[in-house]
C-alpha cells in the first residue's frame, strides 16, 4: 500500500471516529430492548408548559412550546398542535434492524384549504458526514395520492404519503410503516446500527393530535 493510501485511511478513520463522539454526545437517549414492542413516546410526560419532555424544537423553541402541547383524554395522553410552522424532534436511537416497523397515530381536527401537508412524521435512521439526520418523511397529505413518493434533496428526506384527504376529521386513525426497509430503497445502503430519531411536523394552519409512537420487530 502506497504510503498516501494509508494516510488517507489513517485520516478517514479519525474523522470517522471524532463523528462517532459527537452523534453520542449526551441529550440522546438510546432504547436497548429486547421487548417485541418498544415505545419511543407515549406523550405522559411533560415539562410545566406542557410541551413534551425531552423534545426540541427545529428552530424557534418559544414558538414551538406555544404550538405544540400535551393533552389528555381517557384513552390517553397525546400531543396537540395548533399554528405550528416547523417541526420538532426527539433524539432517541433504537436498532433499525431488530426493530424495524415504526407505528403511531394521528387526528386530525382542523385543516384550512391548501395546507399541505397535513401533518408528518419523520423517521431518521442515520446522519450525513456534517453529523444532520436523514430521514424518511411521511406525510398525511390533503391532495396527493396515498403512497405517492417524492423525492429528497440534499436538505430535505424522501416524502411517502401515507394517509391521504381531510376525513375523517376527528378520528384517531393508526399507521404503521417499514421504515428499515424504506430507508434501504431509498438510499440504497443499511442505516446506522442506532438511529438518530424522530421529529413531528403539524402543516400550516393545521390543528393535528399525534399519538404513541413505537418501534416493534413486526
């Protein structure tokens, strides 16, 4: 092996390795479970305003904590957001491999002509180089067909609808997706061992309720 070849691989490996401590750095929480079934967030706890504990918010964290809010009803604690314009997130990784279906559930209450998307779910199985999540982008859309697929750019993930229209309005309704599977068609390799997590976007306008989310061998 020529003596720049070995540099090149001495150098690619310490970059890989200084990316490694930063995507473990603390603020992430990692599921570890051999259960069947592994909750990633069921919404029971919150901080005093009632925005979800644990969570962040994708730009304005003021905003976020006035759009996005924990409610309760007798089936259960849920998120409700109301004139949210970006998304928010949780940093929690799990085996995409051992674990990959990814289900929850949604309702939508409000929804005003023209807003697109409904609402949408992200599943980040992995990060670039510049340590940003990649994510597959599932959308609830008011005009598009279920399982239209738009592709991502270089800022933005994939897009699968998976629920399509207005109705029915007020109805808890349960998705469930193959986001292992998904992620390896749309970027044709195996996603990190963990994943980075998941992020909730409600659309302009949009009055959306998200349910528990959970990971599960099948």
């Amino acid at each position: 092996m020529r003596v720049w070849e070995l540099n090149a691989r001495r150098w690619m490996g310490l970059l890989l390795a200084i990316l490694g401590s930063v995507i473990a750095l603390p603020g992430r929480t990692s599921v570890q479970a051999e259960a069947p079934v592994v909750v990633l967030e069921d919404f029971r706890t919150k901080d005093p305003d009632g925005f979800p504990a644990g969570w962040k918010a994708q730009r304005n964290e003021t905003k976020a904590r006035q759009s996005y809010t924990i409610k309760s009803e007798p089936e259960g604690a849920y998120l409700s957001a109301t004139k949210a314009d970006q998304r928010v997130y949780k940093k929690i990784g799990w085996d995409p491999r051992t674990h990959p279906i990814l289900s929850w559930r949604w309702r939508l209450t409000f929804a005003p002509t023209g807003a697109e998307p409904i609402a949408s779910v992200f599943a980040s199985l992995d990060t670039d180089l510049m340590v940003i999540p990649v994510s597959t982008k599932y959308s609830w859309s008011a005009s598009r067909a279920e399982g239209s697929v738009t592709e991502g750019g270089m800022f933005s993930g994939t897009e699968i609808v998976v629920q399509s229209g207005l109705n029915p309005l007020g109805q808890w309704l349960e998705e469930r997706v193959n986001a292992y599977e998904d992620f390896k068609k749309i970027h044709n390799h195996e996603p990190a061992a963990e994943a980075w997590g998941v992020s909730l976007l409600a659309g302009p306008g949009v009055e959306v309720e998200f349910g528990s989310i959970t990971v599960s061998a099948k």
